[in-house]
C-alpha cells in the first residue's frame, strides 16, 4: 500500500536527492569549461581548479543521478496524490455499502489494484521457490496499491493479470480482462468447518482456484465484490475493488453512480501520479 | 459546432447477467466507455461535418492520441489510439449529399461503426460501439438536423 509515512519519507529523500545531484551537475558544468588561471584569484579559485579534473565523471554521475532519483520519485508518486486517493476511497466507503447497527467499517472495504510488470513485485522476486509455469514474477499482476481505512493495509495479496487474459484471476483479473465493471453478490459464507462444495462454488465464482480459498480459510473472506476498470489516458490502469463481508453489502445503483465520480478523479489525479 | 447534448448514461449502460467462466455475474460497461454528450457541426480545420463525443472526465479533447479509420471514406472514424474509443465522426457531406436524405448519412454511419466493432481489438469490448451507436440513437435527428441545417 502506498500512502503511509515510510513512502513518503521516500518520495522527500529521493526529490531532496535529485536536487542535490541536479545543483552538483550545475556546478561542475560551469567548472568544466574554467580557465587554469583562475587558481591564482582566490581560495575559490583554487578550490575550482582543485576540482576541475573531476569535472567529467562529475558531470556524468551527477547527471545519471538526477536520472535516478527523478525516476524512483516519479515511482513512489507525489504522497499527496496518494493521500487524496485515500480520502476519497473512505468517503466511497461510507456511501457505497449497506452497514448494519454497530458494524464495523472494515467489514467493507475499497481497494485500488495496480496492473504491474515483474520488477515491482519484489517480494514474488524474493520468493522464488513459489514460481510456477505462467507465474513468474514478469507475467502480469494486480497489486494493491490503496485501500480506504486505516486497518487491513499490509495486505499482500496480488492477482494473476497476464497477456492471456483468460487465465486473469479474481474479480478483480477479470475487471481487468474483460474491461467491464464486473459484480458478485451473494456469495457462501466460508470457513475453516466449510465443506468442499461450498468452497469449490466460491472459487468458482469468485474466479481464483480452490486452493486459494483453503489457504485463506482462517479469514474472513468478502461475500460481495465489485470491480471497476481504471483508464489513464486510455490505458487500463488499474481496478478499483469494493468488497464487503455481507453477502448484499454492495449498492449497486449507488456504485454505478460513485464509480462515475471516482473514475473521473482518479484518472486526474493518477495521471500525475504517474 | 453546438453545444454538447447530455446523454443519458444510466440508461446506455443497463446490468446484464452474463456468465463467465462458469460464473453468474452481474455486467456493466466501463464507467470509460460510456458517452457523457454528443455534439455535431462543421469543423472549420476540415470543413467537414463532425460529430463528437464526450467521455466521463475528458475535456473537449480527448487524453489520448487518435488514429483515423477508413481515412478515403466519405465517414471517418476518429478512435483513441490506446482505448480504441469512437471520439469523432466526420462526414464528407458531399458524397453522401445530406441536403436530400438524412436516413442515409445515419445509415452510413452505422455501416461504418459496424465495420469498426468487427474489427480485432485490443482489450476486446464491442460493447463499447454498441453504446455509442445507442448514443447516435438517442440524438441521432438532433445531430442531422444540425447537419441539414449547417450545409
């Protein structure tokens, strides 16, 4: 998930670190060109021709630094895009689903999945024992990136989202492949007491295998699930999941009308995320 | 051109049960690809007569790049080079002589958004010229009428 301190720290160190590189490649641009002569001037002077045979691979690190940091900021993306993302997810969440006297609002949540290619999903990298045939690191997955509330955020669940769209997994993978905004209501309630058919029909519809339920058979699993495409500038982006423990948390109408609304910022506001 | 004519959104894109991979589940169009307004005249650059069409969170233009489709035509489709969207539509007027028959130019325009949808694309959603021809439906005699009236 992206808004919280740590990434934010990170965007400051790497704009702070691309300013600092970009002043570096200033000054040795304009030492570069200097006169010897100038040593005799000043200690400035001498300072600058003490500098100058460095000049060159100065002017190159520092350049390719400028590169870096500017790149790994604009990764990160600028935190109050993130935290205005956030905002606008939690007041989803107070509008789109049906609550229940003195029901938790965690039990309904709303999440924006990512499309990204290998090199983000460091932790897929890391665990390299998980690899199967078709899911590797580089095959295509959707990831979350930001989720309304302040609890459940260490989510690490990602879904199968390749160039064969049919093998896309998850309501949220066949969002994405079908470029449709896609709802599943009233789901079986799952547990750990759960016999296989209820399982099997919750893998089915929920389009993940049944495996992937029984290892999440001790959490409580959505009965409702909404997914939306994200554009940016024309391109699918992403998709915004809204998932509720109640089988008929979702209103429907309602998304269909936040969804105009939500699609409209946050193709703004991801733009300049990007 | 005149003014952008409001469409009516909800109505284009009505849920429909669709089973997918065994799965019952309830469908809508992407919120993207549903027009918000269409407008018609001629457009000065070309001098041609345009119809244009409005999605959720596009300014006049659209944020993408546009490709033309059957540029020798008498109809040309403008589509979104990412999305593969119908942003515009331009009329020779000459060739499909608007002045004496107004089913004609709808007609032709139809043929040509058919072709279009048939066309292999990339995400595949023919859904999504389905609605704009809907759209054409909604507003279609308000757009000739511009037409006839601006030739």
């Amino acid at each position: 998930m992206r808004p919280n301190g740590w990434w934010t720290t990170a965007f400051w160190c790497c704009k702070t670190m691309q300013w600092i590189a970009g002043t570096g490649l200033v000054l040795f641009a304009i030492i570069q060109p200097m006169d010897e002569s100038l040593k005799n001037l000043s200690i400035v002077g001498e300072l600058i021709a003490a500098l100058r045979p460095f000049s060159r691979p100065a002017v190159v690190a520092f350049g390719a630094g400028v590169v870096l940091f500017k790149y790994l900021a604009h990764l990160i993306g600028p935190p109050w895009v993130w935290a205005a993302i956030h905002a606008i997810f939690d007041e989803v969440r107070e509008r789109a689903f049906k609550y229940k006297d003195g029901e938790p609002v965690h039990h309904h949540r709303v999440t924006l999945f990512e499309h990204v290619h290998f090199w983000r999903i460091w932790r897929l990298w890391l665990c390299f024992w998980q690899w199967k045939v078709g899911r590797f690191p580089w095959s295509g997955w959707l990831v979350p990136s930001a989720r309304s509330g302040h609890t459940t955020k260490s989510c690490s669940t990602w879904f199968l989202a390749p160039d064969d769209a049919d093998r896309a997994e998850g309501v949220v993978g066949q969002a994405w492949a079908t470029n449709s905004q896609i709802l599943v209501d009233k789901l079986p309630e799952v547990s750990e007491s759960s016999s296989s058919t209820v399982i099997a029909e919750y893998a089915t519809r929920t389009f993940v295998s049944q495996d992937w339920v029984k290892d999440r058979l001790g959490k409580p699993l959505p009965r409702s699930l909404c997914g939306v495409p994200i554009e940016v500038e024309g391109r699918i982006w992403g998709v915004l999941v809204l998932d509720s423990r109640a089988e008929d948390g979702i209103k429907s109408q309602k998304v269909t009308d936040l969804v105009d609304f939500v699609g409209i910022v946050l193709r703004h506001l991801l733009r300049r995320a990007k | 051109m005149s003014t952008w004519l409001r469409l009516n959104r909800h109505k284009m894109n009505r849920p429909l049960r669709r089973r997918i991979k065994g799965a019952e589940v309830t469908v809508f169009l992407s919120p993207y690809d549903v027009p918000e307004a269409v407008r018609g005249g001629v457009d000065m650059s070309t001098g041609r007569f345009t119809i244009q069409f409005k999605y959720l969170g596009c300014s006049e233009d659209p944020d993408e790049p546009l490709d033309a489709e059957a540029e020798d035509g008498p109809v040309v489709l403008r589509v979104g080079r990412n999305s593969h969207r119908l942003y515009r539509i331009e009329l020779d007027t000459e060739s499909l002589g608007v002045d004496r028959v107004e089913i004609r130019v709808l007609k032709a325009v139809d043929d040509a958004i058919d072709d279009l949808s048939k066309r292999r694309q990339r995400p595949p959603n023919r859904g999504r010229y389905d609605v704009t021809r809907q759209a054409l439906v909604e507003r279609g005699h308000d757009l000739v009428r511009e037409l006839v009236g601006g030739v």
